[in-house]
C-alpha cells in the first residue's frame, strides 16, 4: 500500500473527500506520543493524478478506492 496511503485514507475520513488545492498541508497525528506531522497533501494529490499513466493497477484501485479524482 505504501507508507503514506494510510494518512491519507484518514485525511478522507476526516474530510469526507480529497479535493483540496496543490498547497494544502494536513496535520495529523502520527503515533501514541502524540507528535504532528505534516501532509503536503495537495502535491501528493496532483503527484499521483500526474503519474497516472506510470502507476500500476493496483495502486489505481487503491486511490479511486480512497476517493481519487483522476481529472
């Protein structure tokens, strides 16, 4: 699944979509010490809708499973 499709699968959760702008930064928090991490989820979002044609089926399944919008 990869390391950072779990923080974004709650991102959703949280927010009910992923359409945010490519400047978008989410702050989540990542252990049980309670430390904040940043997402720059809108460059992820735009990343991954660029290498659409690169990624493997699998992993398309996965994003329009979270929720991807692909244009």
């Amino acid at each position: 699944m990869g390391p950072k499709l779990p923080g974004r699968q709650a991102v959703l959760r949280a927010r009910g979509h992923l359409r945010v702008p490519r400047k978008h930064i989410e702050r989540i928090i990542v252990d049980e010490d309670q430390q904040e991490k940043e997402l720059r989820l809108g460059a992820w979002i735009g990343n991954q809708r660029s290498r659409a044609a690169t990624l493997t089926p699998e992993r398309m399944e996965l994003l329009s499973a979270i929720g991807m919008r692909w244009s």
